[in-house]
C-alpha cells in the first residue's frame, strides 16, 4: 500500500501584489500603491499549500531560481506542511514571479515564468511515484519543460498504479494546444472550468464542450465559480449548487482549493457526489479570506470556519 498521499507536479511562483495603486502606470511615468504582498503564488503551490491545510499529506515536484524569491516559496510551502524534498533550484533561471496590480474591479498582471520553465519529465522523481496514492498536475499551458511529454507523463504514471488529475489552468497565447484525445484517457479527473473547456474544444456552449471531451475523459469535474459544479462519471452526470458566502473578499485561487478539497475525498473513496461538494465547499471557504491561501492554515481552524460561516460539519 502506498505510504503518501499526494504528489502535485507543477509550477512555482511568488505573486507581488500591489493594491489601492493611484490610477493606472503609463511609460514614462511614475504612481504609487499604498499596500504591498509578497505571498506565495502559483495554481499548483495553492492546491497543494490548501490541501495540506486540509490535512492531506502533500508532496511538490517543481523548480524555483536559487534566490531569495525562491527561499520565500519554500518557507511558504514548508509552513504549510507540504513535503519540498522534490523541489529543485536551478543556477541559471531565476524565480518566477507574477506582479499582480490589483485595482476594485479586476486585476492586471504581468508574469516573468523563470525557472518553471525548466521543469520536465525528468525532474519527476518516478522511482518514488508508485509510493504515492495520487498524481496531480496544474497549469499546463505555462509549463514549456512539461507540455511536449505530457501523455508520456500521464501514461508512466497511471502504469504505477496510482490516480491521476489534471488542472490544464487558462492558455495566457489562447492556442490551446492540448492534445485531449490522446492524454486525457489516462487522466482520471480532468478539472476544467466553463470558459477552459469551451474553449480547449473550440465551442460556444458548454454542452457542447463537454460532448467532445467526454469521449476520451474519465471523470469530469467542470468549476462553475459562484452556480458550483458539476460531475460526469460513465453515464451519470450530477450538478451540485455553490455555499453561500455572505462575505465575498475575493476569487482568487477557488478553482484551486476546490481541487484541493475534491482530491482530498477523492483519494479517501469518497463518491462523486462527495467530492464535489467537499470542493464547493472549500472553494466558498477561499472566497471568505484574501488570496489563495489566505483561509486554510489546518483541518481544525477550517472545520471551525465550515461551521460558523456556512453552517456545515465537516
Ligand atoms: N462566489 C462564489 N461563491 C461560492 N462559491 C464559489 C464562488 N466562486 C467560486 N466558488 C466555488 O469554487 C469553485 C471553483 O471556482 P471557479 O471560479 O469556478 O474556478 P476557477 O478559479 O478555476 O475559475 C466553484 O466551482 C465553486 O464551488
Ligand atoms: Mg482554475
């Protein structure tokens, strides 16, 4: 039986953000931002941190640059409890890093990848893989290292054994260049949100993308932000409704921990149904706080918030 639970392969980032930024940059010019956070970024570090909140054992493969950035990750992921022992640094690329200007309504970011980009096949450590219960890999698009090898990857790692998810993330060149027919047979969960899977299949409605995935797809968990989500597995496909926050901060990082609480039950059994749920849930929960990470730090302060805030025993 495998000893560890989790293995999130994917890339690492520190996210600077600076808010309330007196009106918007032009060349040449110089405005200021009352408030800076240099926080741990990356879809994948945030499902992994946020599932290792959630009591999960968790273990990162990726690169940072050997700086300080990279020290930040680190001692973010280590704070978190998520094993780094396949964390790498690289000499020659520097950590990536996402400036994140935030503004009331939306956000503009600028992001420099670094040493993610160096990441491959390679760096995986296989000899190790079939120790674990579950595979997950996040933002594929970003990832130039791990794009070409992508089935090959899936591929090695469903014959040791073990579950698999993907969490494909949006294409910042909007080519979509994924070769679903081929990769995701060997992908039990395929994590898409509405906008990801329309587009990847190069539709206008989301019946119809799920129609042309859903020859070559396992289970489906589709994120629909604030109407929830919804499941197919075989034959069967089930919606399952958003929680209610009543205090809304901000979105950042929910189709994350929604991966994070899906996985969770599903490497403990759990059915399809459980598992959406447990991922609305944790999705709602990281609407209640800033970031990504901001509201899980350990299974007993988010059950205590699941109960005040959403009325809910975990
Ligand atoms: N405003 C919200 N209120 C309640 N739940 C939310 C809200 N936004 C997101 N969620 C939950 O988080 C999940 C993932 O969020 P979503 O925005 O769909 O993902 P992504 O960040 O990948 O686009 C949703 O399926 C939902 O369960
Ligand atoms: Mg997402």
């Amino acid at each position: 039986m495998p000893e560890k639970e989790l293995i999130v392969v994917g890339e690492l980032n520190v996210d600077l953000i600076l808010n309330n930024i007196d009106g918007f940059p032009k060349i040449g010019t110089e405005i200021l931002a009352d408030d800076m956070n240099l926080t741990l970024g990356s879809s994948s570090a945030i499902m992994a941190a946020n599932a290792a909140a959630m009591g999960v054992d968790t273990t990162f493969c990726g690169k940072v640059g050997n700086d300080m950035f990279g020290e930040v990750v680190l001692k973010e992921l280590k704070n978190k409890n998520v094993c780094t022992d396949h964390i790498s640094s690289s000499d020659t690329h520097q950590t990536g890093i996402t400036i994140v200007m935030s503004y009331a309504e939306d956000r503009a970011n600028v992001t420099y990848c670094g040493a993610m980009e160096l990441l491959t096949i390679d760096d995986i450590p296989w000899e190790d893989i079939k120790n674990f219960k579950h595979f997950h890999l996040s933002n594929f698009f970003i990832q130039k290292g791990i794009r070409k090898d992508i089935t090959t990857i899936f591929k090695k790692v469903k014959e040791a054994g073990i579950t698999t998810s993907l969490d494909l993330q949006w294409d910042p060149e909007n080519k979509w260049d994924f070769d679903y027919r081929e990769c995701l047979p060997y992908v039990d969960v395929f994590m898409p949100n509405e906008a990801e899977i329309m587009a990847l299949t190069r539709t206008s409605s989301v019946d119809e993308a799920l129609e042309a995935v859903k020859p070559f797809a396992n289970t489906i968990a589709l994120k629909m932000g604030a109407k929830g989500s919804v499941g197919i597995e075989d034959d069967t496909q089930m919606e399952v409704s958003s929680f209610t926050n009543p205090k809304h901060i901000d979105s950042i990082g929910a189709g994350d921990s929604f991966n994070s609480g899906f996985i969770k039950k599903y490497i403990g059994g759990g059915s399809l149904q459980e598992c959406l749920t447990y991922g609305n849930l944790m999705g709602a929960l990281n609407t209640t706080a800033a970031g990504g990470t901001g509201a899980f730090n350990s299974p007993e302060e988010i059950e205590q918030k699941v109960k005040s805030i959403f009325n809910v025993a975990i």
